[in-house]
C-alpha cells in the first residue's frame, strides 16, 4: 500500500539501551584510567567514528596505542553484558502490519548487528551513520532514510534526544520523544492500530 505511514526509529534509547555509563565505566577501570579522562578522550574521535572516518577496527586499534590493557575481546562481551532491549523491541512485528519502518541510528553496525539481526525482518531500511557518512543531527542523514521510502503520506519519528529533531521537522516529519518511561509507545500503537 502507498499510504502506509512510515516510522523512524532511533536504536539506541529507543529499542535498546543507550552504550550506558556502566560499559564506559568498567571499561576505563579494565584500561586502568579515570571515567572523566577516558570520555573526554572517546569525545574527540566520536564524530570521526560515528561517521565512519574511522573505521571500526581502527577505533580499537586508537584505544589500545591509549590503553594497551583493553582486549577487543572483553570490550564486546561487556558491551553484550551490558546492552539491554527495552520495551518497544517487542512491538516491531505488529507494527510493522500497519507501517513501514526505518531506523535510523548514530553507531558503529558491528556493535549493534547482533541486534539488527533478531528485528530486520521488521524493518523496510536500516540506516547506521557509521555505514553512511554522515551522523544526526546532519541533514544528509535523514534525506537517505528518506530516500528508502515509497510513502511520505505521514513520516513519524522517534528519538531519544530532542536535538535530532530539527531537521526531522524541516523535511516535514511528525516527531515524537522517546521518553525514559516508555509512554510513547503507546502513542504510536494507538496512531498505528487504531487512527490508521
């Protein structure tokens, strides 16, 4: 159908958690550091590796040329250990009866393919800002979400964090805030199931 709605979905903080305080905190403990000092520095290459102007493998190799103690190995077991689905994961496949759905996520694919793996047959595209180049709140990002769709009858995003509205709401797009007591869901199952 060509008038499907089409929901944008951000991955982390809205199907999963975001990488918590705790991975970064342990993680600094394991590389024998200070959290402060181990954030500061993961800030100065963020935009590099969330746009993929460094690649996975070079982020690990950057890591350990800082801390030699940290294996790649312990770093994506904590990752998995400390990654939980939230709610709204479990509301793909219904949703997707009634509307196609996109994510759209600011992240390195190799930390949330295991992830991806158990929801793609939900999902009509999957945009990871390491894989394209460019990272929300860039508006570069959000015409290639576009890009993948048939509809623009109703265009429904939903993040985490309101600074990556903006250019949402300049292509025209519905915004939602994915808010911490998962109210939203609601929300969109009603619009979905019952307004469509």
């Amino acid at each position: 159908m060509e008038d499907r709605p089409q929901l944008v979905l951000d991955i982390a903080g809205v199907l999963i958690t975001n990488l918590s305080s705790s991975f970064w905190q342990e993680l600094a403990g394991h590389a024998g550091t200070t959290f402060p000092i181990f954030i500061e520095q993961l800030s100065a290459i963020r935009i590099d590796l969330w746009t993929g102007k460094m690649k996975e493998e070079q982020f690990w190799i950057w890591l350990q040329s800082q801390y030699p103690k940290i294996d790649k190995t312990y770093a994506y077991e904590l990752l998995e250990r400390t990654t939980e689905k939230l709610p709204a994961i479990h509301y793909l496949e219904r949703w997707s009866q009634h509307a196609d759905i996109h994510l759209l996520s600011n992240h390195c694919h190799e930390w949330v393919k295991p992830i991806l793996l158990t929801i793609e047959k939900h999902t009509k595209s999957i945009t990871i800002s390491n894989q394209v180049g460019f990272c929300k709140p860039y508006r570069e990002i959000y015409e290639i979400v576009e890009s993948h769709m048939n509809s623009r009858t109703r265009i429904i995003f939903v993040d985490d964090q309101s600074k990556n509205f903006k250019p949402a709401m300049e292509l025209g797009w519905e915004t939602m805030l994915a808010d911490e007591q998962h109210y939203w869901i609601e929300k969109i199952d009603h619009i979905l199931t019952v307004e469509v």
